[in-house]
C-alpha cells in the first residue's frame, strides 16, 4: 500500500470525511531537501468533516496528525487544509 492510500484509509476511518482530496506533490520537490528519492515525501491533504467542524484550527491539525500516525514520520511534508 502506498503512503497516500495508507493516509486515505485512516483518514476516512478516523473523519467519515465529506470532502477529502489527497494530492502527491513529491515530484515538484525532486532533488530538494526532505526528497528521499521514493516520490512519497510531499503531500497536500484538504479535508472536511463534520466531526472537525466545531474544533479551533490547531484542534483539527493535532486531530489529523494523531489518525495519520506514525506516517507523519515517514514523510517529509504535509500541507493540511482543514475545517
């Protein structure tokens, strides 16, 4: 499973999202620092969910962070647009 799809899955299992779009923005970073060389490294992720909704904008960061897990550590950058 790739790191995007793993990300997919525990987010939809964590949000029951309306809106979740994941966008694999590694090879605009080739050769940059935090590129490893596995074009996983650099993602985008929007993500709306009724559940998140009522939280402050660091509530819903830390929330997406903690169901993202240990992928947080396995790549470089995560860009969120949460609500």
């Amino acid at each position: 499973m790739t790191v995007m799809d793993e990300m997919d899955s525990r987010l939809r299992a964590a949000f029951a999202p309306q809106r979740l779009e994941i966008v694999n923005e590694s090879a605009k970073h080739a050769g940059h620092s935090g590129d490893d060389g596995t074009g996983e490294t650099h993602f985008r992720i929007t993500l709306r969910a009724e559940t998140l909704a009522p939280l402050t904008r660091v509530a819903r960061h830390r929330a997406v962070n903690a169901a993202l897990g240990d992928l947080t550590r396995r790549v470089h950058s995560i860009a969120l647009d949460v609500g």
